[in-house]
C-alpha cells in the first residue's frame, strides 16, 4: 500500500506545476540515491544493508524539506504527522527490536517529526 501511494505521489509530483520547485541539487540528491541502491543491494550485512538504505532515505528526504522550507504551504503536515505515527505503531510492533530492525523507521519518525516541527515554525515566521 505504501509504495502504490509514494508511486501516485512520484506521478503527481512530476506535473508541470510542481517542476518550478524542481533544483539541480535536486538531481543530484535522485542521482546519488539512484547510486547507492545496488551498494544496498549487494551488501552482505543486514546492518550496513539498513544504514545505506537509511543514508539513501535521508538523501531522498532533503529535497522535500528545502522546498517546504522555502513554502512550508505547499505540504500537508498531517501526511507526515500520520507517517510518523504509523512508523512509531510499527517499531511498537516489532517481535525483534534491534539496530536492524527499528533503525530505518526510526530514521523515519525521525524525519517527520523534523520536518512537522520545520513546517509549523516556517509558518507561523511567514504568517
């Protein structure tokens, strides 16, 4: 289900209105992403496996962040609140909570509570 939704998120994202907002910076960050995918994907170890897909995420993440930085009222924060606790209910669900297993939803609540915590402030300076 995930991944059907950040694919009609990917096909929205490449309308012509929102590739205003598209930096070269960008395509470096998708180009360094796109890279270290077979890294990942040949790494014997499932901790570094689940470090270099974490590193990825978080690449992947900055040009979204920079943008709603400049907008903070181009994203919905509640995508992201809901994200974040949908990770913190899987990590709670874990039957093995180690480094490996919770790190990269970890990473993931994370990241949106920094990036809901970025929206909200941007607003209320821009307001």
């Amino acid at each position: 289900m995930t991944a059907a939704a950040s694919f009609a998120f990917a096909v929205v994202g490449l309308t012509a209105s929102s590739r205003a907002y598209i930096r070269k910076s960008d395509w470096l960050f998708f180009i360094s992403s796109v890279a270290a995918i077979p890294v990942w994907f040949f790494t014997g170890n499932p901790l570094w496996s689940v470090i270099i897909i974490t590193v990825i995420d978080a690449a992947a993440f900055v040009p979204t962040f920079r943008k709603a930085y400049a907008n903070p009222e181009t994203e919905n924060g509640y995508t992201y609140t809901l994200s974040g606790i949908k990770f913190i209910v899987g990590i709670i669900a874990l039957e093995s909570l180690t480094l490996t297993t919770a790190l990269y939803p970890a990473s993931l609540v994370l990241a949106n509570l920094v990036f809901v915590l970025m929206l909200l402030w941007r607003r209320q300076v821009r307001s």
